[in-house]
C-alpha cells in the first residue's frame, strides 16, 4: 500500500457564484500498489488547471461534450507523470505519459491502454509544456487559428485576442502573426501584461481592459477595424470587439471564461445588438471545439514542437 494525496470536490459554488478554495479539500489516502496485466503506477509531476473546469463544477456543465465532477471524489483534467512500476508491455519503468484524465492524485493506478507516451525531445525537455504549448493550450490556439480564423498571408488583416495573457490567447496571437495577420493586438487586465505580449512575444499591440474606454484604446490600435477576433472571454469585452469588426470578418469562438460563473448554456446568448452585428457584416461566428480535429492533432504538435524549439514562439512564459 501506498499513501498518496488526493484533491476532491468537497462542494459546488452556488448558482452564479465563483469558486472558493472550501469547494476542494486535500486529503489522504492509501492506494493498493498490485498491479493487474495491463496496468501502470505513475507518478504525478504536472496537472494542468483550466478555465473549462469552473464548468465541471457544477451539476450541468452546460455543455454536451463535459462531464462534472462528482462530490467527494478525487478531481480530474491534463495531467503528465512518470511511470514508476508496470505490467504493459507498451510501458516501461521511467517513461513520461499524459493523459486528458490525470486524476489530482501524487499516485495512481491506471490501464496503461488509456495512457499516451511523451518523447521528451518534443519539448526540449520541458515537461510542463505538454500541458501547455505543445498539448491542448497549443492545439487550441493553432487549430483555431487555422480552422476558423482564414487567415490570409498579405491580406493585411487585423486578428484581436482577448484573453491574450493567457496560456491558450498568448499562443493564438504568436500563431497568427506566424501564420500572416499583419496587426495582432492583445486585451488583458494589466499594463504589465500589456507590456508583455508587446515586447516579449511580439503583438503589435495590446489594451488593458481594465483601464479607461476599452473601446475607444481598440479604435486606436485597430485603426482599420478587426478582420479576426480570437474570442476567449466573451461578454462586454467581446460586444465591443464584434461591434469593431470589419464585413467578412471571423470570430474564432474558442472560451467564455467571463460566463462560466454565470448559469448559463454553452455558448451563452448574444445581446440583440451583437446579433445583429454579426448578421448585417455577414460576420461568422462558430464554435470552435478543439476535439472535433483529433486527426489533426500529432501534425499540428510536431508544428508546435519545431516552433518552440526553434524559438519562434514562446511558452511558460510569467503571464500564466
């Protein structure tokens, strides 16, 4: 028997209510360590924290596609360890797995069949990036970009991030840029983030939307209106963002983290003015699930892979 440390959901926010640390509990317990054929111990070394999970925490997650996590028991999401004991052929003692449902636990016992491999030189040996530019974060902003963004090398077209601190938007805007948007511009909450996604990875411009009109600071940075917006957040940030955009624009709809303490369906609804917007610019606006691209998954991670290890974009950097 192992004694291992476990996270589990203690209790749900209330409807409409945000998250406080009493609706976790860190407890003890003992993990029998025999193995049947098939099976792996592994070992925790990185978990991954993600706004979709505010979703999992309540009874409807809202959405189709996410499970919610029942009371008291052990948490689940991204997670990558070391396998410390085996009975898989296909595992060996030491290799690095990952899986999208690492249970918040310093040990586990898993089928090692729902495990995937991780070639630590696709990282430059740093493990954490699974979890962040070349895992789903990666993925995420790559496929939306690609997918849903028709961005067009030349075309001199604007993309604005919103959320663009953050481990999936700082990753979008880098790619776009990449990938031809001649302005990329970045919102956020704080001039030092601002100042970060400008002179650290490249951003043309970013707004604090916590400071001043953000309306009127976008009108300054996008003096030709918005071609592509990368949308994270939705809410009154998005109203101002679409309500900016240019006739054939796209509106990559990837999170919206300002609903999630909201009861609310994924996607929420639109006010009527925004509706309306998207409707007389022929405006699309399309929900974008990175899942849905699963074929498309091991090319776009060697992409992402050769970027970083090349530099051309950065991740893990102190935004997030």
């Amino acid at each position: 028997m192992l004694t291992v440390q476990r996270v589990v959901l203690s209790s749900r926010p209330g409807k409409n209510g945000s998250p406080v640390p009493e609706n976790f509990r860190v407890e003890e317990t003992s993990l029998a360590t025999d193995l049947k054929q098939g099976e792996v111990l592994v070992r925790t070394l990185y978990l991954s924290v993600d706004p979709y999970m505010r979703c999992r925490m309540n009874d409807d997650t809202g959405a189709d596609y996410l499970l919610p996590w029942r009371l008291e028991e052990c948490v689940d999401g991204g997670g990558v360890g070391v396998v410390e004991a085996s009975k898989n052929e296909a595992m060996a003692v030491g290799d690095i797995v990952t899986s999208f449902n690492w249970h918040w636990k310093t040990h586990s016992v898993i089928d090692g069949n729902l495990l995937q491999k991780v070639d630590p030189r696709m990282v430059d040996g740093h493990l954490s990036y699974v979890l962040g530019g070349v895992g789903m974060p990666g993925l995420t902003a790559l496929l939306g970009v690609r997918e849903k963004g028709h961005v067009t090398p030349g075309a001199g077209q604007t993309m604005v991030v919103s959320g663009a601190a953050g481990a999936c938007g700082s990753l979008a805007g880098q790619i776009a840029r990449l990938d031809g948007c001649e302005r990329v511009v970045g919102i956020c909450g704080s001039d030092e983030k601002c100042q970060s996604l400008v002179s650290e990875l490249g951003f043309t411009a970013a707004v604090n939307y916590k400071k001043g009109d953000i309306s009127t600071a976008l009108r300054e940075v996008c003096p030709s209106g918005v071609d592509i917006y990368f949308d994270n957040v939705g809410g009154a940030i998005s109203d101002t963002v679409i309500s900016q955009m240019n006739s054939g624009g796209h509106v990559i709809l990837c999170g919206q983290i300002s609903q999630y303490n909201k009861d609310l369906p994924y996607p929420p609804p639109l006010s009527d003015e925004t509706q309306e917007a998207l409707c007389s610019k022929n405006i699309t606006r399309e929900r974008f699930m990175v899942l849905n691209y699963m074929e498309k998954h091991e090319e776009g991670l060697l992409q992402l892979s050769h970027w970083v290890k090349i530099g051309q974009i950065k991740v893990g950097t102190k935004l997030w």
